[in-house]
C-alpha cells in the first residue's frame, strides 16, 4: 500500500509545536509532557498547518533543501510515525 501524499496533516487537538529556548529547539507540547524534536521534524513540524497537503509540505522542503535523495520517504515515515503516535491526524 502506498502513501497518499494528498492527506492534509493537522497536529492533534491539545498538541502545540513551538520554538522552547529552554530546549534550544522545537518541541511538540502535549498535556502529559513534551518531545524535543530533532532539525529534521523540525523542519517538516514547521509546515503542518492543517492546510497543506504531504506533497505540499515535500515540495516546499525540496524547494528549500534541493536534491536531497530520499526526501519524499523522509517525510512519508515522519507523518506515518507522527500519525502513529497519535500526534497528528490527517483531514
């Protein structure tokens, strides 16, 4: 089964990605706690508006980071993972 990368993410009720200087970093603030997000989710976290698509949010990343192999992948196991974890949902 392949990924559509027509979903639209969305980060999940009671979820906030934001920049924590304390953390030197972006983080995903929950209720029970908080994940420090590594530069890469960082950066794809940074695009989840609830308005772009998946392939949106690659096109953008491959605009910004160009010829970095892989990349659509990268982004398809952040969301699979994300969605996993109940951080997101997708509309």
């Amino acid at each position: 089964m392949s990924f559509n990368r027509e979903q639209v993410p969305n980060w999940r009720r009671g979820y906030r990605y934001q920049f924590e200087p304390a953390q030197n970093g972006h983080v995903l603030l929950y209720p029970e706690g908080m994940i420090k997000l590594n530069e890469s989710a960082s950066e794809i976290g940074g695009l989840i508006d609830g308005q772009r698509s998946v392939g949106a949010i690659i096109a953008l990343l491959d605009e910004k980071f160009p010829g970095v192999p892989e990349l659509g992948t990268d982004v398809e196991q952040f969301m699979e993972v994300a969605r996993a974890e109940l951080w997101i949902e997708f509309a």
